[in-house]
C-alpha cells in the first residue's frame, strides 16, 4: 500500500473505517506509518484514513503541543486508539480547529466539553480514557474522520459552503503554481 496524507475531497475521508479485529504485524505496520506521518506534518492526532487505512486507528500525541493558557490542567498524553467509541459526553465549548486533510483550512465549531471513550491499545488490552480540554476535542475530531465525519459538518450549510469553495479555490490555485 502507499501511504499519503489524504485530503479532501478524497472519498476516503467520507467512509466510514472498519473495525480492527488483528492485532499483529499488520497493525503495528499500520500505526509505524501513521507516527511517521502525523510527525512530519506536525500533527497531534491522526485518523488511519487520512493516509489510506481503511481502519479504527487513531495516534495521538498531546506532549508536542504548548499549553494555550494557565488554565489547562490536563496531563499530556501519547496514546494509541484502537476502535475508539464515545460513551459519555458532557458539556459545550466552541472549539478553533484545523485539519491536515483540510491544508489552511481552520473553523470554529462547537465540540463536547468533556467526553469519555472507551476502545483497545495496541496489543488489544481494553482502555477507557476520561478526558476534558484538549484531549477532549482531539479524541472528538479524530474518531469523527474514523466515522466518516469531517469537521466542517459543524458548520451551517452556508458558511459551510463558502469555507469549501475557498478551499477548493486554493487548491486549484496551487496546482497551476506546481504545474
Ligand atoms: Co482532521
């Protein structure tokens, strides 16, 4: 398989992921790729699907990120989500995210304050994370792409669609400067 960031309106990003029932050398090819590419974009979370896997993966990496504000109390976290699922959610903030399968693309939406996800690590053990904060939102816009869901589905249909054309707009425009 070759591994590329994909980005939309690639029709991977609209399916939903399937769940992972092998916890092998597959798997952890699977998420060697996805540590590699969400490091070299400068990410703190991936979904599986935005490099081609077809599968509930997620990477997370929150120890890269500065703090935004004196307030946050959460503890950074590395983690790997196998089929990650929201059991719990609690709670509203407005939240400013970007996407790297939207490149320059960054909206405000609103996102769960507090959600509780419960899925399996790496080696196929059960985990359940309670999280509030940033860790909140990532697990939230994450499990999102494994669902299908990207994040300008929170947005009303008209700003929706003026956020889209110029993103396909600005697309367009870098491929002529490409070539
Ligand atoms: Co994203």
């Amino acid at each position: 398989m070759e591994y590329r960031i994909r980005t939309w309106p690639d029709k991977i990003l609209k399916e939903p992921t399937k769940e992972v029932d092998f916890f092998d050398d597959r798997l952890k090819e699977y998420i060697d790729k996805m540590w590699e590419f969400m490091y070299k974009e400068e990410g703190v979370g991936l979904a599986a699907n935005q490099i081609g896997i077809p599968y509930q993966i997620l990477v997370i990496d929150t120890t890269i990120r500065e703090k935004k504000s004196e307030e946050e109390t959460e503890n950074p976290v590395k983690m790997v989500l196998i089929n990650p699922k929201i059991v719990e959610k609690e709670g509203q903030v407005m939240s400013t995210e970007g996407c790297l399968s939207f490149p320059g693309v960054q909206i405000t939406i609103p996102r769960y304050k507090r959600v509780k996800v419960v899925g399996k690590n790496e080696k196929g053990e059960d985990v359940v994370i309670e999280s509030s904060e940033f860790l909140s939102i990532v697990l939230q816009h994450e499990i999102d792409h494994l669902n299908g869901i990207p994040f300008i589905n929170y947005l009303s249909p008209l700003k929706r669609k003026l956020v889209l054309d110029k993103y396909l707009k600005s697309l367009k425009e870098a491929e002529y400067q490409t070539g």
